[in-house]
C-alpha cells in the first residue's frame, strides 16, 4: 500500500494569498480532503499535514513547514503532494519539482497534465518548473527537505477572475488523485469505494476519553477516543518530532486516533486548536 502525505499549504495564521473573496489556505485544504477521499483504500494509505485551519505552530507558519516535511519522513510517505494557488495576475496551473529530477519529475507531470485535463485550464508558462535556492538546492522547503519524490501544484491565480470564476475544487481533486494514481500505475477507472470523511469545523464541541497526560515509552502507542457529532475532529502535535498522530477507526461519532511515541520529549495534543493532554515520551 502506498503512502501518500498530502500537504495543503499554508493555514494557521498564514492565509496565503487572497484574491477574489478567496484564500488560498482554504482553498488548498478543500482539495486536499478530497483528494484523501477519493484514495481508494486497497491501494494508499493518506495522511495530510493538516485538516482544519489550524496548525501545531500557527504563530510561527515558516516553522511548519519543516514539520510538515519531518511528519512526512517519519511516517515513510511514498510521496509528497504540496496543494497550493498561485498570486501575482497569471493564468493558468503549474507544478514545482526537485532540481534533482528522477520521480519527483515523473510525480510532477503526472500531476499537472491530470490537472490540466480535468480543469480545463492551461500551463501557466512552462508546465513543470523548478525553483532553484542556495547552493543549487531546491527554494521549495517541503521539496528540499522531504526524502521522497515531492511537487508542488499550483491550482491557478487566486487574484485572477478567469481562474476563479467558476473554480472548482472537485475538478482540481480530481486531476490530482488522477495524477497519483498514473504514478503509482493504478488505473482509475477501477472504483473502490470509500466513504468521504466529514472533517468537523475547530469550533465543534469535542470530548475526548483522556484529559491526563500520557507516557509512553519510544516506539509504543496509545489510543484516544474522540467524540463528535460535527465530523472527524483535527488533532495535531505540538511537536511532531516527539509523536505520530494516525487516525485509526471510526464508529459513529466516535474517532479513534494512534499516538507513537518517535523520540524522547513532550509534545502537547491538540484538537481544534485547544490542547486537551501532553504525551510524554520516556
């Protein structure tokens, strides 16, 4: 099973751009949770950098980031998937790869002509791009510090009307789960059904089994139980070098969630926003 670590850009205090009533970090996380949903089950295992629009460090976004890229080594994703739009009065969508090349290469154009073909929408000038930093070293953060084949897709200008009217994240989801699966060689026209997960907003009354904080030695796990009649509740880390957060089950309102202990340290749990108990790992 495949491991695919989508990371809808920006949120927290980090809007990303704004244009036509719009902004970017909403938008992004639409995508997002239908691309996850649209994974079939037999073939990938999602997980995504957020769910809400509230993030472990949303004072500090530029410190995501590198949370974002370390959660997705950790976990031993397949590949990385950065969802974005763009800003600056172009037109069009277009892919960011590593500078290395190889399945980043392959990941990225699979990408953007799935999402072409499905929005209808051009390239924005070349269609698969690089962005080059220091030392010949991908710009990208969560591309040059991710260890497996990673882009960035750009699903048009938020600050354009011709982009915007009638913008659809279904279709953009839709190109990119496309893209995912040509990748891996799965064909999509093979339907495996899986439900759609309704995220709950981060002002949904949550109760949660465990209030105390937990200890736990590396490597062991610990499961909370979350209730919600709102949808699936966002729990994040305060530091997600110390835990793993997977969700594991769903009965009703009712959302379990697996905590691992990675490495000695404390790492406050959030749902919605709000810590509710630390984990401690001994």
């Amino acid at each position: 099973m495949a491991k695919v670590y989508l990371d809808p850009g920006h949120g927290g205090y980090d809007s990303g751009a704004v244009g036509c009533g719009k902004r970017e970090a909403d938008c992004a996380l639409e995508i997002a949770k239908r691309v996850c949903a649209l994974l079939p089950g037999k073939y990938f295992d999602c997980k995504m950098s957020r769910t809400s629009n509230h993030t472990p460090n949303d004072s500090d976004p530029s410190a995501d980031l590198g949370r974002r890229a370390a959660e997705a080594n950790a976990w031993g994703a397949d590949v990385f998937v950065s969802i974005h739009l763009n800003a600056g009065g172009g037109h069009g969508v277009e892919t960011y790869r590593s500078v290395a090349g190889g399945k980043s290469t392959t990941l990225a154009i699979d990408i953007q002509q799935a999402v072409q073909s499905t929005t209808g929408m051009p390239a924005h000038g070349e269609p698969v791009k690089i962005k080059i930093g220091d030392g010949g070293r991908d710009w990208i953060c969560v591309i040059r510090e991710t260890n497996m084949p990673a882009c960035l897709v750009e699903c048009g200008f938020i600050d354009n009307p011709t982009d915007m009217n009638g913008w659809n994240a279904d279709k953009y989801a839709q190109g990119i789960y496309n893209g995912i699966c040509k990748y891996f060689g799965i064909t999509t026209a093979v339907p495996v059904t899986k439900p759609t997960l309704r995220y709950a907003p981060s002002s949904a009354a949550v109760r949660s089994d465990t209030t105390m904080d937990v200890t736990k030695p590396a490597g062991q796990s610990y499961t909370v139980k979350l209730t919600c009649a709102a949808g699936c509740p966002s729990v994040t880390a305060g530091n997600g070098a110390v835990v793993d957060i997977t969700r594991t089950g769903v009965s009703g309102n009712a959302y379990f969630f697996k905590l691992t202990g990675k490495r000695r340290g404390a790492a406050g749990i959030f749902v919605g926003g709000k810590k509710i108990f630390v984990f401690k790992v001994v």
